[in-house]
C-alpha cells in the first residue's frame, strides 16, 4: 500500500512540472529548454534556505520566486534580445548550472539532513511520510489548476492564450506579445521550480543535475494526458496533466522492474517512450482519416 501510494505522490508532485511546461508548449507554442535549470534551481533554492535555518514554506516559496525570474530572464532573451525560443532555454540552463552551485555553496549537491520540511511539518497530525506527500502533492495540484483556471478566465488569461494561438491577430489588437510571453514564461518556471522545491525536501536533498530530462517527463505527461482524454475545457485539461503524470511515473516503474536491466540503459527507455507518446497523436489522426476512407467506400 505504501508503495502505491508513494508512486501516486511522486506522479502528482510531476504534474506541478509538467502544468508549467504545458503553459509554455501548448499555451505559447514554445518548447522551453530553461525547464532543467529552473528545476534544480528551485530544489537549490529550497535547500539552502532551510540549511539557514529558514521556515520551510516560506524557502518553498521562495524556490517558486526563483524559478519566476529565471523565467523573466529567458522571456527577455527571447523577446527584447530576438534569440529563438530553443536557444533561449540552452542558454538560460548553461548559466542556471552556474548559479545553482553557488546558491548550494560551491557543492554540486546539498543535503537537507533532519532539518524541518513541509512534508515533516504535516507529519506532525499523525500522518506517515508517504501519507504526508501525497496530501500536500494533490493539494498542490488542486490549488494549482484552480488558480491557473480563473487566471485563463480573465482578459489577462485570454490574452495570454491567444498570444499562443496567433500572434499576428493579437498585435493587431493591441496586445503587448512580449510581456505576454514573459508572463508565460514567468509562471511555467516558477511551477517547475516550485516543483524542484517539493522534490528536494521530499528526497533529503538538492543536486546540481537533478533537472536533467525534465523536459522529458513534463512533455510526456503532457501527450499522455492529451491521447487519454480529448476535447477539455483548460481547467479539466489541467487536472487530466496529474493523470498523465501518474502513468508516466508506472510506465517508468515498470521499466525499472525488467529483469537485469543495464541502469544506464533508462535514459534509451525514455527517450523511446517519450518518441512513441509525441508520435501517438499523429497516429490516432492517420487511424481515423484511415476509417473514414473505408468507411467511404
């Protein structure tokens, strides 16, 4: 029971990740790089703070502001400098991994050790570390989709959406195109950083390299959500985020449980994973143009 229920926590604490590289990817059409940087930077951020002694909802908080300006900083490389989206995000990751050694001290990892997280902190009501993450993880999510849905529900949120859909038409309205791509990026990072944040406190430390592939897991659950379940409104499209990042998080597991398998093999596995859920789309349109020609005839 422990077990499931680990997984569940640990695919709902993806999903906060894998919201914000929804905002960017399908929200602005952008797929951003700065993702494996703003991870471990809010997992840095986390870290240090609570290693100075500092209240661990408030060091979460922080990692979340954290992620928002490294997001700023790849939303004015991207708009003010004209560097295209993909290099953006390189070039905001290479200088991330910079500045995450030194928010960590000059040490490529950080152990939190028995210092107090926001995980410890709701043990105290009795609840077992497992019970703990789960609760705060679905909590999290649940706040998280609410409030992106009543921000995609005022003009703001409208104007952001349609910056994505189609810049031509929103410059001729009027819309400010670059703040509004900032703002995405602002948000979608901070939520990955809030992401690393929680991971951080839930493994007991922060590393350097923990942001690596997170593009991967976040675009997986994504399309896995999008191939389950079709035809949303973005509030729905949102929660349905934690479902695809629940079967992304078993599929990864079973992997692990194939018989002598080579660790260094894993990544290969994701890789290919990751290429057959982006295919599944374009394969369900050439399945349904296939029967409608048989049905035609």
């Amino acid at each position: 029971m422990n077990f499931v229920l680990s997984s569940l926590s640990e695919g709902l604490l993806w999903s906060i990740m894998a919201i914000g590289v929804y905002l960017t990817f399908r929200i602005l059409d952008i797929a951003d790089m700065t993702a494996e940087g703003a991870f471990p930077l809010g997992a840095a951020v986390v870290a240090s703070q609570i290693q100075a002694g500092r209240n661990p909802w408030l060091a979460t908080f922080l990692g979340f502001l954290a992620g928002m300006i490294a997001g700023l900083v790849s939303g004015i490389l991207h708009t003010k400098m004209k560097i295209p989206a993909l290099l953006t995000g390189i070039v905001t990751l290479t200088g991330l991994y910079s500045i995450n050694i030194k928010i960590m001290g000059g040490v490529p990892n950080l152990s939190i050790g028995d210092s107090s997280t926001i995980f410890k902190s709701v043990m105290k009501l009795g609840l077992s570390n497992e019970e703990a993450v789960f609760l705060i993880s679905i909590s999290c999510l649940i706040i998280v989709c609410i409030l992106l849905t009543l921000l995609m529900k005022t003009q703001l949120g409208l104007v952001l959406r349609s910056t994505g859909d189609n810049i031509p038409m929103s410059e001729a309205n009027g819309v400010n195109v670059d703040n509004m791509k900032m703002l995405g990026y602002m948000i979608s990072n901070g939520l990955i950083a809030l992401c690393g944040a929680m991971f951080a406190q839930n493994d007991g430390f922060s590393d350097v390299t923990s942001g690596t592939g997170t593009i991967v897991v976040g675009l997986s659950a994504v399309i896995i959500a999008e191939v389950l379940i079709h035809e949303l409104t973005i509030g729905w499209r949102l929660l349905s985020i934690g479902v695809g990042a629940i079967v992304y998080r078993l599929i990864i597991l079973n992997i692990y449980e194939i018989p002598n398998l080579d660790q260094n093999m894993v990544r290969l596995f994701n890789a290919i994973l990751l290429a057959i859920v982006l295919f599944a789309p374009e394969a369900q349109k050439r399945l349904r143009v296939r029967g409608l020609k048989l049905g035609n005839k």
